[in-house]
C-alpha cells in the first residue's frame, strides 16, 4: 500500500502495455548512406550516414533466454538529457548540472525485446506490412516509441526515422571508414512565416526526404538480403557481444509492390510524408520554372516506384506552416496523389489533430486543404502539357481548363502511375467534379500537440495539472485503432478484426471527433494560390500588418509549443 502511493507521486510513468495481439521487437540501424545506392542528389548539410529504428512483430524471449532492456533513453543519456533541456530554452551550465537530477529518466525502458526473432509472418504472402514514420521537432526515432510499437504489436514493420537537419536536441552520427563521428545540435528557427524561415525549414525537408529515400534503399537491400554494415552495436552496459539480425528480414518485407508502403508522421513528420508523397508522385511534372524540388528523384530510385495513388498516408497533428512555403507552390498546387485518377480518392489518407491544434484555426485550415479533396476535377488528361509557339512549356497553373463538369479540368499526366494501367478512358461522367469527401479528418477532445509523443503516457501528471489533457494512452489507442483500420481498407493485411466504425463521422466513440472537411475548405489552385490562402487564413496579420487577434496568438503560442 505504501508503495502504491510512492509510485502516486511519481511524474514519470512507466509504458503501458501495447494492445495488438504480438510481442514487439526492436533493432537499430545505422548505415553508411556511400553504402546505398543514392536516390537522388545529396542535399546540403546531408549527414554521412542513415539512421533508423525498426520495431517489429517478434517471437518473444522465454523466461530463461537473455531479455536485454530497451532504454528510451538513447546513449549517451546525460548528455541527451543535458541537450534536451537546453532545446527547452535552459541555459547550458543550469542543464549540464540537472542531467544528473532526474535518474528515472535513464531507467525508463520500451516494451520491446532488442534484437529478439522475427515473428513470421501471418499473412497471405508471408512477408509484413511496412510503416515509415517521421518524427517532429525535438523528437527523435524514440520519441514515438509507443505509437511505433503498438501498430507493431498490430501486425506492422515501423521504420523510424532518426533525422539529422536539426530538429533534434541533439543526434550523434557515427564515423564510418570515410568519415569522422560527430554530433549535430540542434537549429533554432522562428516559428513566423518570412522568407528566411521558409528557405531554413525547406532546406530541413531536403534533408529529411533524402534520408527518408535512402533508408529505403537500405530497406530494399535488407530485405534483398544484401548484407549492408551496421554501425550500430545494439548492445547494452550488461552485454557488450554485437547481435547481428537484420539478415532475418530478408524476404519478409512487402517493400516489392508497389503502394503498400505507409508513410506516417507527426507535426513537422507529417509534413515531410505530405511533401514526400507529393514530391515524389508529381517529380515528373515538375519543370526549371516551378523552383527548387525538395527531391529530384532517380528515375531508378526505389522510393520513386513504390509511392503510388494507393499509398497510405497518415498525417498526424499536421504543422501547417513549412507547407505554404512560397518556393512549394508547386506542390501546394496539387492534391495528394490518392486523388489521382483510379485512385482510392482519400480513403487512404487519415489527419489526426489535437484538440489544441483543431482549436488553432489557421493551421486547421491549412489541414483541410491539403487532405481534402480538390474542387476541380483533376483527372489524368491525354493532353501534352502546353507551351507556348517556341515550344516552351507554360506554368502549371495553364494546366487548368474549363471548369465545366461536361470538360476535362485535370492536369496532363506526368505519365507516371496517377492511372491504372487497366483503367478505360475516362468518360464525360468521370471526368466530372468529384465530391469533395473521404479523407478521414477527426481530433480527441482534451488532447494536446505532446499527446501523440511518448511524452504524454511518460508524464501524464504534469500534462494533466498544465496542459488539461487526459486519458493519454486512450487518446494513442484511439490513434493506433483509427490507423489501423485505414491500412485494412487499404487492402494492407494487418491484426485485429475489422473496425469500421472508428473511422464513421458519427461513430459514439467518446471524445473522438470527426472534423467535416466540407467547411472553410480553402479553394486555392491555380495561379495564386499561396496568396489566396493567406488571405483565407489572414497570415498578413501574422506577419505585422494589422494588430494579432486572439486566433493569431494562440496560433503563436502553438507554434511555440511545437516542441513536444
């Protein structure tokens, strides 16, 4: 009794248990990007090597066979302690000397066995469903290490990316035979949308959809069973002997066909999947005159054949501003790809909001926009792309035609896979303008930005006495369930019976929401369209030109909570 209530007092808890049917494994990975084949340019400020953690359905250790504890914490722990706490705003000697305060930082473990045998795999091809997940500001591949286990524990292979462009407090790269270890801080950039601030996150955005390109090259390879070296040890202070099972997922990972990879993220994460699915889908589109890409895929880069209408796409707690960056116009332009022709028209795309980002109603806006559905037919057109009488091409924003629901209004087919190849000619009927539906939009009522982090199951007492959240493993469940059901109606074999009704628009599911997309969506394509949202979202008071309203600073003020 005594101890229960110690253990009251605690601010830190501990992991609850995950809720799919499996046992939940993990490995990390680092891998020497000269290794890989290189998927596009190398950005600037690109790190060495690639780094990830791979969460995945396992075999779990019996009670006599060695269990070696998976810290949260990653090593050297008082020194990420230390940058972490200087990320938070701390001076450097006042977060040096509390490094050495908090102990039951360092004895936080994951509920995940390291290095443990892959489950096989129940599905009808014998290999597992693959995640990728991307990680916001001041996050790290561990920062989501509950949201990444428990749709492990569901039945899916999550690849969590460790980005190095400074969103971290801190990341250590490892030396490779060609390069010396080092460590990268991280970068503090405003949260107000000007110019340098846009050039600063896009510069980040490149760096994080190279990493992402290259990790999966380093998927295909492992599962091809091409030995690649990991710099990694995956040992602990009570075993120091190297474990080597990355060779395991050879031939288990469902990486060949193409669309059935997921790619989820959370704030700053989520915007680089929205971009990355973009980017890569509409690379053949793109010319000189629509700027700077954030990639320029390979035309034999893997990740160039595998997104597709049909990927999954789950954006969680989405940062609406790197989205409207000026030189993004181009992709602020374009809808995802799962409403290209013969595509699942959003059935496949799934935002998650807080209740604190749901209430800032800019960033809400901006949300809808880029989930939702376009407001003009943007059906695959036979046509070339125009150009001008000495056969140079016009700006995309000539793409558009007569908005007649008899006339086709699409965009030319960049000739990649927005249709099927068996799908017939679009008739006068198909290219009309679809409904504006099917994105799953919804948001937990008494959540926070933190909540889709560990941070909130870690420290549900200080997030309840100054945030008002609650329920913090309900509200991550409730993530997992609404993901999950998103992935069967994708056709993607995963655990668990069919769960439909987390996903209805009226599902009685207390404090889940469902958010209409129907309302203030902003119709921004064509030409000016980044000016037509700003204007629909007031940015211009935002920036100085008219005094802040109320919305404007608790917009501000999420914006500066971003960090976890």
């Amino acid at each position: 009794m005594a101890f229960s209530w110690l253990s009251s007092l605690n601010p830190i808890n501990s992991f609850p248990p995950y809720h799919g049917p499996y046992p939940v494994g993990t490995i990390d990975v680092e891998i020497p990007a000269s290794d890989l084949p290189s998927p596009c340019e190398v950005p600037e400020d690109a790190q060495s090597t690639i780094a990830f953690r791979i969460f995945y359905p396992c075999v779990a250790p019996k009670s006599h066979e060695h269990n070696r504890p998976v810290r949260w914490v990653p090593q050297p722990q008082r020194l990420t302690i230390a940058a972490l706490m200087k990320f938070l705003g701390l001076k450097d000697r006042t977060a040096s000397a509390l490094s050495y305060l908090p102990q039951q930082f360092y004895y936080i473990k994951l509920r995940a066995h390291r290095n443990a045998k892959l489950l096989d795999a129940p599905t009808s091809n014998g290999r597992w469903p693959v995640t990728v997940f991307s990680h916001g500001l001041a996050g790290s591949r561990n920062s989501y290490s509950y949201v990444c286990g428990d749709m492990a524990s569901n039945g899916t292979i999550v690849v969590a990316l460790d980005h190095r462009d400074g969103s971290s407090p801190v990341q250590y790269v490892r030396g490779t035979k060609d390069t010396q270890e080092k460590c990268i801080q991280a970068i503090k950039i405003s949260h107000e949308p000007k110019k340098e601030v846009y050039e600063a996150r896009d510069k980040q955005l490149r760096i994080r959809l190279w990493e992402i390109s290259v990790a999966f090259e380093a998927l295909m390879k492992i599962d091809q069973v091409v030995a690649v070296e990991n710099l990694d040890y995956n040992t602990g202070a009570d075993r120091k002997e190297r474990v080597e099972v990355l060779w395991q997922f050879g031939g288990k990972l469902d990486l060949q066909r193409a669309g059935k990879v997921s790619w989820c993220g959370h704030s700053f994460g989520a915007v680089t999947v929205a971009q990355l699915v973009k980017t890569i889908y509409y690379s053949g589109e793109r010319t000189a005159e629509d700027g700077k890409p954030l990639i320029s895929p390979d035309k034999d880069a893997a990740i160039l054949h595998q997104i597709t209408p049909e990927s999954p796409t789950l954006l969680l707690d989405m940062w609406g501003l790197p989205l409207q960056s000026p030189d993004q116009a181009f992709l602020w332009d374009r809808p995802l790809p799962s409403y290209a022709a013969g595509g699942p028209q959003g059935s496949n795309v799934l935002s998650i909001l807080s209740e604190g980002f749901f209430n800032w109603k800019a960033n809400l806006n901006v949300n809808k926009h880029i989930v939702a559905a376009p407001s003009r037919s943007w059906r695959d057109s036979p046509a070339h792309r125009p150009a001008n009488e000495n056969g140079k091409p016009l700006p995309a924003w000539t793409r558009l035609r007569d908005q007649s629901p008899g006339q086709d209004s699409g965009y030319a087919s960049h000739g990649s896979t927005s249709r099927s190849p068996s799908a017939s000619p679009a008739t006068s009927a198909d290219r009309a303008a679809p409904e504006r539906q099917s994105a799953h939009v919804f948001y937990v009522e008494h959540s926070q930005h933190f909540n889709q982090s560990d941070f909130g199951v870690l420290f549900p007492w200080v997030t309840r006495r100054f945030a008002k959240a609650e329920d913090p493993e309900r509200i991550l469940d409730l993530n997992v369930r609404a993901m999950m059901q998103v992935l069967r109606g994708s056709g993607i074999e995963v655990a668990g019976d069919n769960d439909q009704e987390v996903l209805k628009q009226e599902s009685g599911i207390h404090r889940w929401v469902s958010i209409p997309l129907e309302e203030e969506v902003v119709d921004a394509t064509g030409e000016g369209a980044i000016e037509a949202i700003d204007r629909k979202l007031s940015v211009s008071e935002i920036q100085g030109h008219a005094a802040p309203t109320d919305t404007t600073r608790e917009g501000q003020r999420e914006g500066d909570a971003l960090e976890m």
